[in-house]
C-alpha cells in the first residue's frame, strides 16, 4: 500500500481494502476526512486539521477545501481559518449572515477607511474625533464650502481709499459682516486682497444684488503679488461675468460655464479686482476644485440591500445573489405542511413580504414543525440547503430530521441567521460536528425541519446530490450596487461600476471564438495551437465573430465572446510596443456554474502555458482575474506580435468581455476590484445649485 494516507507494517486488513490513518478516508486511502486536510506521509494522521473559526464561515461550517485548507469564510471574512475581519470591515459576529460590518468611517473626517477589528473605531484626522470621525474636537468646528470668504466692504478702491458700502437691510437682506458695496460710477472697480494657502484651481463665487431690471456686465481680474490694478508685471487672470437681475440676494460663479478656465492660484497673497455698475455686492468666495469637483467622493460600499425601512433610502447597498439550484430537487414552502401550537398538520400559510417577493410559507409559532415531502428521480445521497428570509434579529436554529432507510448517528441542524435583505439567504444542514451532513433518502423523501419556537419565511428547500454539491452553492455573491428599500430578484435597481484601465495597457476585444478538440496545453511548445471547428470540413471558415446572447443577469451594453461546448475557445492577437514584462488579465462573466479552471496559451515570442480561475461571477458589470503561468503573472514578452487563446472545459460556458495587457510598472492587484463608487456627480447635482452654498 503506498497511499500516503494508509497505514504500514500493520496486520492487513481484509481482501480489497486499505487500513487508513485515522483522518484519511477512502478505499484506497487517498483523501482526508471532512475537517481534514493536506494529505501528506509526513502527518502521523495522515492530515491537518481545518482548524476552521465557524463563527466566521458559512452556516458555521468547519470543512475545508481538501488542497488549500481554505476554510468557507463569510463574504466580510477572511484568512485561512476564517478569523479576521477583511480590511473595512470589524466586529466579527458568530450569528452575522456577512460575519463582519462595515467600518464606514467619515470619508473627509477619517484617515482611511479601516478601523478597529474589534470597536470599529476609524483612525481620524487632526482635530476629528468620534468612533467614525464625524465629529469636531472641542474648540473646534468644521467650515462649509464657502469658507474662503473675503468681505468686499473690507477692500479698496484703485488708490487705496476704503470701499463706500451701505448697511441698510432693507437695500441687501441678509448681508453679511459690515454692510455692502455700492458698484456705481463713482467706484465701479473694487479691490480685494485675498489668501491662498495651497495649489488649486479656484472658482470665484460673488454674492450680489442687481434691481435694475437689466443683465450688467462685469470682469473679474487676479493678479499675483500685488495690489496695483496697473501693475505690469503681474500675472493676471481675467474673466467676464454677467450679473442678471435679482430681486433678492443670489450668486453668480466665474466662470459662469465649464467651457471657461478657472482661476490657476498658487500659495500667497492675490488681488482680485472686480468691474461692474449699477450692483450691490456683499462678499466674495474662492471655491477651489477638490470642493467642486469633490474628488474625494469615492465611497466603498461595505452594506448588504435591505428591503425594510433605513435610515436614509438613498444611501447605497451591495445587492447578493447565489448560484442557482434550479436544477436539483427542491420542495416549495408552499406545498409544506405546518404544525405548531398544539395544532393539528395543515397546509403552511404563504404570504409576500413585499410585492417583488415570491410567495413564501409563514414558519411561526412555539413547537413548531415543517413537513414537506418530494418524489425525487431515484435514492441517493443529498445535502440540505434551506432558502429563506427572517425578520428575526436572534439566530433560529432547526432540528432536521428525514425518513432515511438507518438511523443517523449525528442530530442535523440548520441555523437561520437574521436575513431581512433585497435578497434571499441559504443556510445548509449540518451535524454535530458542524460538517456538512449528507441524507439518505429514498425516491420517496420526507424532510422535517422542527423547533421549540421560530418565526422566519420559508421559500424553498434544495436537495443536492453530494457529488455535485459545492459551499458555493450557500456562499453569497455580489451581484451589483443597488439602493435599499426593496426586494430585488434582478438587475434592474443595478447602479453601474467602474473598473480602471491601468496606464500604458492595452485593451484587446476584438477576440475570435473557435471550436478546439484537444485542451490547450496538449500542444507541443514550439507549434502554435490552430483552432478548427468541431467536424468542419478542410478550408471551412475556422473562426466566428463576436456575437452570442447576453451574460444573465449582465447590466453592461458591451459586446462579448460566449464560450460554450459548440465554440469553446477564444484566441486574441495585439502588437505591444515596448518589450518587457507582461501581466494578463481577463475579464469575464461566469454566472452559471460553480469556479472551474481556464487553460491560457500565449505566445509573446516564447510560449507561455497557463490558467486562471473561473470562479462564479454574477456581477452585472463582470469580474476580474488575472492569468497565471508557471506559478507567475508576470510574464516575458519577447516579440512584439502576441498570440492569447483561452479555452473552457467541457459542458462550461463563459462571457468573456476583454483581455488587458498590462506593463509591470503599472500593475497592481488593486486592478482586479470595481473602483469605489463615485458620489462627486450626486455631491455636486444636490449641493451645487446655489453655488455651493448651504444653510
């Protein structure tokens, strides 16, 4: 016996079987048992311990992946072992669906976006404080935009003589500090010294007051360094500005459209020199770009939707979906029998939580139990998964027990955790041992979930054969950016996302899919793979063009290459200017199927084999990943003609969107995420109407 996981210089066990270590399985010894990994002669038990953290992985599950010893984490969660907070995340919760919550600390107040793991306290600025650095210190206060304020009373004429300026509010309401200027004949030009303390470009806001009934024209002239309007050595910045006709106090900005230039100021001391008759003006403004522009706006979201009420229903959310489980078994909540309160079986009440949900069994009551039943298409194997909303802030945990030909050995339970999300939650069965639990049921299968007290809505309950069944089929995924308030099965509430282009890259999109019989790799390496479609005949066209249906639950308008058995392969062809290092990263939509590996042939002037991870994709707008050959993702390229095929697996389908080509000086695994969400357009539509100007 020379498994590594079997046992030596023992009795031998009988005919056809192998005496195994005492955490490998299998009849020949060569697979660790569940909670067990790294299959290794070095183990005295033939395995490693998961060593799993369940507070942290999905439905508390302690198995891990047999070849990484990857635990299941909770899509907030990471390491190995599931034990950490991901970064902008803290507070790691046992009965948290997401395991952690987001830090969302103050995006101006906050020196990053990560904070505590265990008090989600953000690190802040100076002279911030508060547990999200949204709070001023003592003795301290936050400015509004319009900060930089210079009060046109306080200025000059052209010889130094103080401003003549008025103070009667029933001439100006509402003005500000001392009073107003009076623009007339006798002082059409005002002199105002201003102050900048960093590099910007700046828009100046003027707040006036025009009864003439008339538009009056004006200029508005910055000179560096001086406060001689005729000085003539001066760097001068000039613009015109019309004042319309108010009948109360308003601003105007100058520029006054985008077309225009703003102001280029550096550090010092400015003189603004302002033209105009026949207006009264209160005070002057520079607005610079990082408050009009708002470039900071660039918001991670870290929330789940929620379909309930929410403090703020404008307030953006990650919308989740799952891989579907369609085709397997399943027993609808409507077609259960319910018993609770004492009460004799009758068919489980339904009810819609919202007008987009689907129709649900109401669970509620003290000694309650579910009873559903199912003709499946032959015996077998399954593992349980449960579909699910509960408006319950206490997890609920379920007895599931089923008509199996022999008794179980270990009690089964599934745990449903709070779930009052735009989305519906999954929970799977597991034993005592908080392995996945596996049933033998007959065709004819009886399922019955049973508790002391519950209260949740039950959609469905799937039935998976245990040799198909994946942790991906519960582990949710992000399907899109959306906003809270109501259930949203598909992507219509989707809010678009950006993913960065890397500087210097290339895009390649204009790919050709084509019909491979053997895998990539099988080709030698000094013939470069040619692509004939499956049975077509000698001199037949080889390549089809781009074309395909749309990726499901896809919200992009791009054109994509389907992959699927009839064309499994897709080759793509560019010239790089500059030989070097190379990255490759793909970008694609996988939704329908569990993660499968890519095979990768590229050719850059030497053959490069490789692969990368399809791994399950639902999001509207595409995943990244980057490809990988010989344990690197930084590959020579050699010649300036570059040749790159990728081909799916058999009975697997693939949206491949584009490939970018990316330098080694510009990569960074930063690439391979949306970007933040940018809220500068919201900003600058809701609190830029009145130049910026809130009460």
């Amino acid at each position: 016996m020379s498994s590594c996981g079997s046992v030596q210089y023992v009795v031998p066990p009988p005919v056809g079987e192998c005496e195994c270590r005492r955490n490998v399985e299998g009849p020949a010894c060569d697979q660790c048992k569940p909670l067990f990994w790294n299959l290794s002669p070095d183990t005295p038990d033939g395995c490693s311990s998961c060593e799993c953290n369940v507070a942290g992985t999905v439905s508390g599950v302690a198995q891990c992946a047999q070849e990484t010893g990857q635990c299941h984490c909770k899509p907030n969660v990471c390491s190995g072992t599931c034990s950490t907070c991901k970064d902008g995340f803290y507070d790691l919760q046992e009965f948290s669906y997401f395991g952690c919550q987001g830090c969302q600390c103050d995006i101006g107040g906050a020196a990053g976006q990560s904070c505590g793991e265990r008090n989600g306290r953000c690190r802040c600025r100076p002279n911030v404080e508060g547990p999200k650095c949204n709070l001023p210190r003592p003795d301290h206060f936050f400015p509004d935009l319009h900060h930089l304020k210079f009060e046109i009373e306080e200025g000059t004429m052209l010889d130094g003589r103080p401003v003549r300026f008025g103070y009667n509010p029933v001439e100006f309401r509402d003005f500000s500090w001392r009073g107003y200027a009076q623009m007339t004949p006798i002082q059409s030009r005002v002199v105002v010294q201003v102050s900048v303390s960093a590099p910007d470009l700046f828009k100046v806001m003027l707040r006036f007051l025009n009864r003439g009934g008339v538009p009056v024209w004006g200029r508005v002239t910055i000179l560096e360094e001086a406060w001689h309007y005729y000085c003539h050595h001066c760097s001068e910045q000039s613009k015109q500005i019309v004042f319309a006709p108010s009948a109360e106090p308003t601003f105007v900005n100058v520029p006054q459209n985008n077309f225009v230039e703003p102001f280029v100021l550096n550090p010092g001391t400015w003189t603004v020199v302002i033209e105009a008759e026949g207006i009264l003006l209160d005070y002057l403004v520079l607005l610079p770009s990082a408050y009009y522009e708002a470039p900071i706006l660039q918001i991670k979201v870290t929330e789940p939707c929620t379909y309930g009420s929410v403090p703020d229903v404008n307030q953006n959310c990650l919308q989740y979906t799952y891989l579907s489980l369609d085709s397997f078994p399943s027993i609808s909540g409507n077609d259960a029998s319910c018993r609770n309160d004492n009460h004799l079986p009758r068919p489980c009440p339904t009810e819609r939580v919202t007008p987009r949900h689907p129709d649900m069994a109401v669970c509620s009551g003290f000694d309650i139990s579910i009873d559903m039943r199912s003709r499946l298409p032959g015996s077998g194997e399954f593992v349980l998964v449960v579909e699910f909303s509960s408006e319950e802030e206490l997890p609920q945990t379920l007895s599931v027990s089923v008509n199996e030909p022999r008794a179980r050995s270990h009690q089964s339970t599934v745990t449903l955790l709070h779930c009052k999300y735009s989305f519906l939650c999954r929970a799977v069965a597991i034993d005592d041992q908080n392995r996945v639990s596996v049933f033998s049921l007959p065709a004819d299968a009886e399922v019955l979930l049973s508790a002391e007290r519950a209260s949740f809505f039950l959609h469905k309950v799937y039935l998976v054969p245990k040799d198909q069944f994946t942790m991906e089929f519960v582990e949710p995924k992000v399907h899109c950016i959306s906003t809270h308030g109501q259930f949203a099965p598909d992507s219509t509430s989707c809010i678009p996302s950006r993913f960065q282009t890397p500087s210097n890259s290339l895009v390649l999109k204009e790919g050709q899919s084509s019909s491979m019989q053997e895998p990539v790799l099988a080709y030698p390496a000094e013939a470069y793979p040619l692509p004939s479609p499956h049975g077509a005949a000698q001199g037949d066209q080889a390549w089809s063009a781009i074309g395909g249906e749309r990726p499901p639950l896809a919200a992009d308008n791009a054109d994509h290459i389907r992959l699927d058995s009839a064309q499994n392969a897709a080759v793509y062809s560019t010239r790089v200017h500059t030989l070097g290092r190379y990255v490759f990263i793909l970008h694609y939509h996988q939704p329908l199927h569990p993660s499968y590996p890519l095979q990768v042939y590229i050719n850059g002037g030497r053959i490069w084999q490789g692969h990368t991870n399809a791994s399950y994709c639902p999001h509207a707008y595409g995943c990244r990943n980057v490809l990988v050959a010989e344990n690197q993702i930084i590959l020579d390229v050699t010649d300036h003609e570059v040749f790159l095929t990728v081909q799916i697996p058999a009975g697997k389908t693939l949206w491949l969107d584009y490939v970018l080509v990316v330098p080694e000086s510009s990569y960074s695994s930063s690439y391979l995420n949306e970007e933040p969400l940018d809220k500068s357009y919201d900003f600058i539509t809701n609190c830029g109407q009145n130049s910026f100007y809130i009460k």
